[in-house]
C-alpha cells in the first residue's frame, strides 16, 4: 500500500510543473487597442503591450475584482503586465490623461471561459464602447458673457509646454515650437461681439451630428457667419477628431491629448465639424474646419489673459470656437488665417437622445 508519506515524498521529488502564464499580444495606437482573435482561459496571463501610437500610453485591466496597469509606455515602447484572471468579463483601456484616451475610444473587453464552446464563440477581441451599452448624449449650448477674439502671439506658457512638446515626433515639435512662439493661443485678445448656440449629439464611435449657429464681428470690423451642419470625419495633420463629438474629456497641456498649447482643461463637449462661413455677407469658396469646445475657464475676468497651466478645476463655462481652413485650400482673411473667438460665460444643457 502507498502511504501518504511515500506520496509526499514522491512529489518533493517530482514537483507538479507550474504553468507559465499565456501571453496575449496587445497593441496601442491612437485611438484604439487591438488583440488578436485569441480564447483567453482563466489563470495566470501575461500582456504584452505594445505602444504602435505617437504619444505615450498605458494598459489598465480592470473586473472581477482586479485593477492593475502599466506604467506609462512610451512611442515605440513596450511592457508586460501578468494578472491573474477569473472566469468573467474584463475592460481593457488606456487610462493615460485621467482616463481621457479611453473616452476617446482606448477601450475594450474581454470574455475569460474555460468552456470550449465559449471559447470558439466569444474571442477577446475588441468591442465598441457602444456595443456594452453606452448611451446616446446630446447637450444644447449657448455662448454668453464678454466675447473676445484671440489673435495670433506666443504662447505664455511656452516653457511648461516645451516639456511635453519635446517628447513628440519630430514633425510634431517643429509645428509645436511654432505656434508657441506666435500662434493662435495667445494672450493677444480683443473685445469683440457676437453669438453662438450649437446642439451636439454622441452617438458613441459612429453616428454622431452636430448644429450651430454663430455670427460675430471680429476686431478688424468683419462681419462673420458660420452654419455648422456635419461632424469632421477626416484627420488634420497631429489633431485626430476622435469621432466628431465627444462629453466629459480631460485633455490639452500635459494630458497627452491634443495640443499642449492649451492649458490642461475638462470639457462637457468637444466637437470637431465642417461649415459654411461668410465674410460680409459674401460666402467664403471651401467648407470650413470647426472646433468648439465648452471648457473649464482658463482666461482671467479682467484681462483675458491665460491665467492657468492647469485650468481643470475651474468651472464649465468658456465656449471656445476655432475656424480653420480646410487643408489645401487658402487660408481666412483674418490675422493669422483662421478664427478664434471664446465666449467667456456660457452654459450647456443635457439633451434628451435622438434616435
């Protein structure tokens, strides 16, 4: 008869090999994040995490109990995270910018099952945050307060922006260190006049609409309209549209999001769209690039002039309005080719969903 001690001893001698933890390929890039077609069991597993992207991300899991992430990954770079994985569902995401690359579409989840037939049915692939559930926002916003025109100068926060500015590509920083030395985020303001209302809707990754409406008067006496009518489907050169409309984001200055030649601000809305403009009652030739954003203030009640690197804090209620030419077409008779107005005191409502 076998004892119980002879059993012990046997397997003192022939320890029962542990599994290595199976490894998931993972892959960052903006705005997404890619797994292969892979069945993950539960256990112990290893991501190996790839940053493909232009700016720095991370990797957070998160369920079951568990939330563990990487550090930060830079350009190029990458990183292994092993947890330890119930049956279940998981969110993937990167929490880079207080979670704004995930609101940004840097999420995903995961299906863990030992069963074979899930494992054929449900593949850890990448799913749309609107295929869990997301809802549809919308949200009315009107411009009030003093309405001023910013006109091109340098940026007052150029130092603090260099640090980040340095860790972009190449053709990034020589536009960056551009506008920073005289561009459109200046403390070069004028008191001006006009108004704004624009109702946006988020309808997750696809289907988002946007309508606005603004007409102002810019420091030089022109006479503007703009009819905001389509959400900007495609990139401008370092400034993706992240799906034409977009609630709740954190980003500019050292979020690594957008352009650092912004203070670091939340917004209730940011959209990126096309319309039409005149000048004088005379319609200029191309369909324009817009973006608006409802943001925490970051310009002082006196002057106007930028008061903050770190603006997110402040309450909701600066309106801004940014009209560029599209590309390859000439640049808008106005100081430095393009439009940007804020309106200092505005609001923005909830809206009820549109089907």
């Amino acid at each position: 008869m076998v004892t119980l001690m002879a059993i012990a001893i046997s397997l003192a001698a022939h320890p029962v090999p542990r599994r290595a933890p199976a490894e998931v390929e993972v892959t960052l890039r903006e705005w997404k994040i890619e797994l292969p077609a892979q069945p993950i069991a539960p256990g112990a597993v290893t991501f190996v995490v790839n940053n493909r992207g232009t700016v720095p991300h991370a990797f957070e899991v998160e369920g079951r109990g568990l939330e563990k992430e990487t550090a930060v990954i830079l350009p190029g770079a990458s990183a292994r995270l092993t947890v330890t994985l119930k049956a279940g569902t998981y969110e993937l995401y990167c929490p880079v910018g207080g979670d704004s690359h995930k609101h940004l579409g840097m999420v995903t989840h995961v299906r863990v099952s030992s069963a074979p037939a899930a494992a054929a049915t449900h593949r850890a692939m990448a799913m749309p945050a609107a295929a869990v559930g997301d809802e549809v926002r919308g949200i009315h916003v009107v411009g009030a307060g003093p309405v001023i025109q910013i006109l091109p100068g340098p940026f007052p926060f150029a130092d603090s922006a260099a640090a980040v500015i340095r860790g972009r590509p190449d053709d990034q920083r020589e536009d960056l260190t551009h506008k920073a030395e005289m561009g459109p985020y200046s403390n070069h303001v004028a008191r001006v006049d006009g108004t704004f209302t624009v109702d946006a809707f988020d309808h997750g990754a696809v289907g988002d609409s946007v309508h606005g409406v603004a007409a102002f008067t810019t420091a030089d006496g022109a006479r503007w309209t703009l009819a905001l009518d389509r959400v900007q489907t495609k990139d401008i050169p370092f400034n993706p549209r992240f799906g034409g409309v977009i609630m709740g984001l954190y980003y500019h200055g050292v979020s690594m999001v957008h352009t650092p030649l912004v203070p670091t601000i939340r917004s209730a809305v940011a959209l990126w769209g096309i319309g039409r403009l005149t000048r004088n009652g005379v319609e200029v030739p191309n369909d324009v690039f817009v973006h608006v954003m409802l943001l925490s203030r970051t310009r002082r009640r006196s002057d106007f002039a930028l008061e903050c690197w770190d603006c997110s804090k402040h309450p909701i209620e600066e309106l801004q309005l940014q009209i560029t030419p599209a590309p390859a077409t000439p640049k808008l008779d106005a100081p430095g080719g393009v439009l940007f107005l804020n309106w200092q005191q505005s609001t923005g409502v909830a809206l009820k969903a549109r089907s």
